[in-house]
C-alpha cells in the first residue's frame, strides 16, 4: 500500500491540528470554530480516539 503525501492546505491543516491533550492521539477533528471577539477564532477539538473534547484560541 503506497502512502499518500500531503501538500498544499492539506499540509497545513495537518501540521495545525493539535494531538489530544488527554491521550496524544493525533486522530483529532475540529467540531466546531467560532469568532473569539478578539480578531481570532476559537477552536472545539474531539479525539477520535478517547472522546476527549476541548478548546483552542488561535
């Protein structure tokens, strides 16, 4: 089985999705984004892996 590369925004999405605090598990998906007031965004994050869910400003 031949291993895909990333590139382009796929590469970025990839290197700015955090690992779950809670087990390291990279298998983590954005489940919602929303303006912070501030000019940035907040970020809910799940792990697909252990069900943890938190939040990143970015």
């Amino acid at each position: 089985m031949a291993a895909s590369e990333l590139t382009g925004s796929a590469l970025d999405d990839y290197l700015n999705t955090p690992d779950c605090p809670q087990c390291s598990s990279d298998d983590v998906v954005c489940t919602d984004s929303y303006p912070d007031g501030m000019g940035g965004a907040m970020k809910v994050w799940r792990c697909e892996r252990c069900g943890h869910v938190w939040t990143t400003s970015s």
